[in-house]
C-alpha cells in the first residue's frame, strides 16, 4: 500500500510527532472504528462544543500505532467513511462536517478526523451535550451547559453589534460576566445558601473572578482606565467564593456577598450601560425570549406527565435553565423592546429558577403539584409579554 496515493504524504510525515504527543484537550486515540457508534459520535460532539480537535484512528491510548484493518481499497475505505457521514449527521445534533485525512506508516494506515469547534453553543451525542475536558470526552453538567448559552448569547448580544471590533468584544465579554454576577446577586439570599447552589454560587464566583482578572490584563481595559476596578470586583468575588464556612456564619458571608453585588452593579452602571444595544442584537432578544416561552409552553404541558412518571426533577432543572437564561438577557438595556420589560423579564426568569431548588414534601403530592402548577403560570406569564413587546424585527 505505500505507492498507494490516496493518504496525505505531509499528515503522514507529522504522525509520529502527533502520537508522541499524547492524548490532550485537542487529539485523542482510538485503537479502530468503534463498533458503537455513540463512542466516536460523543468524542466529535466533545470537541464541536469545546474546540477544534483531531481524532486518530488506528492509534492505541498510550501512543502507539496499530493501523486500520479492512480499508486496504477505495471501496472498503468509502464505506467507512459512509459511517461517519452517518454518525456525524445522524447521531450528532446539530450536525457537524469534520474534514479526514487518511495517513500512512510503515504500512499502517490511521484516519484523522479533524473536528471544528462549531457554531452552535452545544452539540449533542443521544440527546446528551458533551463538552472535552483534556483527555476526556464527557456530558456536560447542567450548569454548564447554562453557562455555554449564555457565552455564546452574550457575544451575539453585545453592545453596538454591527461594529465586531476589538473594543466592542471587550465590552460584550465584561457585560457577559457582569450578568452572570448579577443572576446571584438577585437570587434571594436564603436560596443561595442553601445546597446545591452554595457552593454552585461560590464556584461560580471563582470562575467568574479568574475571567475578570484575564480582561483586566487586556490594553483596552488599561487603556480605557478600568483594569484596577475590574481587579477590585475579581477580588470581592474571590471573598465570597474562599470564605471560610463555619456554624452561623451566614450573616458574615452575606456581607461579603453584598459588597460583591455593590461593585459589580457600580462597574457595570458605569462601563457599560450607556452602550445601547444594537437594532441587530434586539431582535435576538425578543427571538430569545420568543424562544424561551415556546420552551416553557412546551414543559407547561408535558409537566404533568413528567411528574406522574417520577421526572419532577428533571422538570425542575429545565425550568431553572431557562430562568437562568432570562435572568441574564435581564441585566440588557431593554426599555426599547418595551415598557418595563426587563423588570418583567428578570421576574419570571427568577420565577423559574427558584423551583429548581423547590423542596419536595411527604404531603400527599400537594408540593409537586405546586410545582407543576407554577410552570404553567410562568409559560402564561412569558407568553404574555411575548404579545406585550410585540414582533418587531425578526
């Protein structure tokens, strides 16, 4: 096979570089074709969602080459090749086109499938979002995938839009951040020190502190005078987020938290408020939360069921991942979508979110039922202010 010409002469020079190398957040291993199409569709999704990746076929875990077995001619080569055109169109939503590249050495041949990070938030393996973490492909946590829609809504919802320069990406990134703060800063205290969003909420801050500190480096936040108070709510946050957790000490946590909010309001009041959102990025608004209400809409009848069936939890995490999501479009200048809409807005995403962590009682059904109740409540209410701020541009 070496005079064949249908391998990358270039990609094979490269291979035992690349299988020295190692698995990490960008390449990983695997010994064949999987035999279950879930093992390659979740590695591709894993990489679409995280970042451009390489996938070696024909290479052990550790590095070592054991070459492709049945793909010695063009006929047995495009009929693999017929499966990942069926995993990556079939089991992998949304769809993705990875570019491959057959290799060749000492007359093992190795298929690299070279995955693109996509440009949807999430990609899905089996209904499940997989993210890459280093070595590993593996499904996203809740809040995470929470927090890859509201990055991505964030870059498409930043300030002034229509001009994607440098200044204006600054500017959306510290607006992004600056909400997230801000949806446990308006989470009612009680809620918040209560497991799991104690330490959801701390963690959270660390993240979002670590972000801070990474703009405040920038030249433009030098140069537009602000690194030092970016730095002073990275630090306020980086407080709330090491507090020591020790018997009755909420009230002193709280403060903390509360000089957290303070900052993070005053940063944002004065950096970003008076950058009105562009006409672009209000029509993704009002399609964001047209988007949310038909989500609810479609909870709010199927909730029933979930909770007869034993899914009350699974209910309530769907329901709290869109009021997250609101919450966030909230803290946007909105006044021109309508009046009071974002008051209206952050409402009923506070709304939803609370039932994530709604307790559930021996009573008899009545607390789950409360719930079940409360989603259809929500969808009437979102589907109100649907019709209150109107179709504007779509």
């Amino acid at each position: 096979m070496n005079d064949a010409q249908w391998f990358d002469d270039a990609f094979s020079r490269d291979l035992p570089m690349l299988r020295a190398q190692g698995e990490g957040q960008e390449m990983e291993f695997k010994r064949e074709f999987p035999q279950q199409a879930s093992d390659l569709a979740k590695e591709i999704a894993a990489f679409a969602t995280s970042n451009t990746g390489t996938i070696l076929l024909g290479v052990e875990d550790n590095g070592d080459l054991v070459g492709l077995a049945g793909v010695g001619n063009a006929e047995e080569r495009d009929t693999l090749l017929r499966r990942l055109e069926g995993i990556c169109s079939g089991s992998i939503k949304p769809a993705v086109t990875p570019r491959v590249t057959w290799a060749m050495e000492n007359d093992c041949v190795v298929l690299a499938i070279t995955v693109s990070k996509g440009s949807e938030p999430i990609y899905y393996s089996q209904g499940k979002p997989y993210l890459r973490h280093i070595t590993t492909s593996r499904p996203a946590e809740p809040h995470e995938v929470v927090a890859l829609i509201c990055d991505y809504l964030s870059h498409r919802l930043g300030p002034s839009a229509e001009n994607d320069d440098e200044e204006t990406s600054f500017f959306s990134e510290l607006s992004a951040i600056l909400n997230r703060i801000l949806v446990w800063a308006e989470t009612p205290a009680e809620q918040r020190m209560l497991n799991p969003w104690l330490e959801e909420w701390r963690s959270d801050y660390e993240a979002e502190a670590r972000h801070l500190r990474e703009l405040a480096a920038t030249d433009i936040a030098v140069r537009k005078g602000i690194d030092e108070r970016i730095h002073d709510v990275a630090r306020a946050l980086d407080e709330v987020a090491s507090f020591r957790l020790t018997l009755g000490c909420g009230d002193k946590l709280e403060s903390k938290a509360s000089h957290a909010r303070d900052m993070t309001f005053s940063l944002k009041t004065e950096t970003v408020d008076h950058i009105p959102l562009s006409e672009e990025s209000l029509r993704l608004v009002r399609n964001a939360i047209r988007e949310a209400s038909r989500k609810v809409a479609a909870l709010a009848e199927r909730a029933q069921e979930m909770a007869d069936s034993g899914r009350i939890e699974e209910l309530q995490s769907e329901v709290g991942s869109v009021g997250n999501q609101l919450m966030q479009l909230s803290f946007y200048d909105l006044d021109t979508i309508g009046p009071d809409a974002a008051h209206s807005v952050r409402e009923i995403g506070l709304a939803m979110r609370l039932l994530e962590v709604a307790r559930i009682y021996m009573d008899g059904g009545k607390s789950i039922q409360r719930i079940v109740d409360e989603v259809g409540d929500c969808s009437r209410r979102l589907e109100e202010l649907v019709e209150r701020i109107g179709n504007g541009p779509t």
